[in-house]
C-alpha cells in the first residue's frame, strides 16, 4: 500500500514536470513566431521606405520637372520678352514738304537709332516711351534704324525716295518771277525745296544740255569733291526730275568722239559705256550707235 502511495507520487510530479516541459516548449515557440513576425513587419517597414527614397526613378517625377521648367521658361519670357523691331513700310518717299515718315513697333522703353549708310552718320536717336514709334525724316537716301536694350540690338533698313515733281512744277520754280510763279506751282509746294537742290538741278540741265552727259555721269559729276560737292540728297533730287534725253545725249558724245577724236566705232561705243568714262547704258550706247552715221 504504500508502495502504490510512492508510484503514484512518482507519476504525479513526472506529469508535472511534463506538463512544464510542454509549456516552456510552447512559450519558446511563441516567443520564436513573434520574433520571427516582429523581423518580417521591420523587412517590410524597410522596403516601404526604400519604395519612398527611390521616388526619383517613377516616370511622373520627371513628368513635373518637365512642366515646372515649361512654366518658369514662359515666366521668364513674359518678364524679358525678346528683343524685336518691325517697320510698317520699308520704303517711302518725301513729300511735298520734305517730309517722310517712318513708323516701327519694338519692345516698350527701347532706345533707337538711325543712320545714314551711304553717309555712315548718325541721323537722329530717341527712347520709344510705348510700343510704336514714328519718326519723320526730311532727307532721300538708304538708312538703318537699330534698336537696342539690356546690351542687345537689332536692326532693320528701310530706303527713302526722292521727291518726284513735274517738269512744269521746276521750271515755274527756276524763273525770276517770285513767288506768284512759286504759288502756282503744280503737285508741290517749291517754296519748301532747299535753294541747293535748285541750285543741283540747274547745274544737271547744264551738264545734260551743254555737255551732253549721261544720268550717271550728271550724278558723279555734282557729288563729286572735285566738281560741284553737292550733297548725294540734291544729287538725287536733280537726276530723278531732269527731263533729259539720254538716248540723244549718247549720239551727240559719240559724234564728238568721232570727228574730234577720230575713235573706232568699237572705242567709241566702250567710252560711252565704260564706267571709268561717260557711263551710259547699253541701250543709250546702241541707239547711239544705230544713229552715228545717218
């Protein structure tokens, strides 16, 4: 009886030692899972951060850095708009009063300039206190109007025509009969024309009626320094407004190369033609040639 005692006493602490045993094994298990959990919730917490660090590499990243650079470039062009000139006409003609006017758009508070190219001078310059400007010139020629601003340029060129007038119109101004005869004057107010483009348009009669000259050779003649030094302006004006015969002026510079000279007819036909000579054109020189002998 009391060994059944003892077995029994035996088998009860060996089932609790048992029973302990499972529970540490379970409690270890557990403690494993978590830990095991607890690293795998960590991996994932580090890859989503990685996920985030790397935003750099998506497609719309880039995206927004294209557009963010369009807009600043389009704010900076309404800021600094570009540098720009435009004529309303190219070409123009002075008017009965000596006047033309030329009129540009360009960029608000730009300063131009103009300048004479045939002369290499400085005409007129200003400020353009909007986006339009208009300037009025009292001189025939070819010029270059250049605008600037912020150490930049741009220029453009445009060409002023002499003033045209009647034959009837100049004659009426060259008489001695003052200024009733200037009044009546048709197409053009003459009092307005400088006494020197009178003067130039005399001398071109005298070198066309007298000497029989071509219309280049008039022109070089009165600008020349060595001639009558006028202004390339009055040149223009009296070459432009000479009624003059130039075909008939060829012939009478051929005869007198001719019998005074005693030149060939193809010496004669080169000197009419000849740019270091009397300067005619081809078809002056032809007719001039037709009509030598008749």
């Amino acid at each position: 009886m009391m060994e059944t005692r003892s077995r029994r006493t035996r088998s009860t602490r060996s089932n609790r030692g048992n029973d302990n045993s499972r529970s540490n094994r379970s409690n270890l298990n557990n403690r494993t899972s978590r830990s095991s959990n607890s690293g795998n919730t960590r991996s994932n917490s580090n890859n989503g951060s990685n996920q985030k660090f790397n935003f750099y590499k998506q497609w719309w990243f880039w995206l927004l850095i294209i557009i963010l650079i369009a807009l600043l470039a389009q704010c900076n062009r309404q800021r600094h708009p570009s540098l720009f000139v435009e004529l309303n006409k190219d070409e123009v003609r002075l008017d009965k009063n000596f006047n033309a006017k030329i009129t540009f758009q360009t960029n608000k508070n730009n300063k131009y300039y103009v300048n004479d190219i045939n002369k290499n001078q400085a005409v007129t310059h200003g400020t353009v206190k909007g986006t339009q400007k208009t300037i009025t010139l009292h001189q025939s020629g070819k010029f270059q109007l250049t605008v600037s601003k912020n150490n930049q340029s741009k220029s453009v060129e445009f060409k002023i025509n002499p003033l045209q007038v009647s034959q009837s119109a100049i004659n009426a101004s060259m008489n001695d009969h003052g200024d009733t005869a200037l009044d009546k004057a048709p197409n053009v107010d003459l009092k307005n024309i400088p006494k020197n483009y009178k003067s130039a348009y005399k001398a071109a009669e005298k070198f066309s009626n007298q000497m029989h000259m071509s219309k280049a050779g008039i022109y070089s003649h009165l600008t020349s320094g060595y001639g009558t030094n006028y202004s390339t302006a009055a040149a223009q004006f009296a070459v432009d407004n000479l009624n003059a015969d130039y075909d008939n002026n060829a012939l009478q510079m051929a005869k007198n190369f001719k019998e005074n000279y005693h030149m060939s007819d193809d010496s004669i036909r080169d000197r009419l033609t000849s740019k270091s000579g009397e300067q005619f054109t081809d078809s002056q020189a032809d007719y001039a040639m037709n009509h030598l002998d008749k």
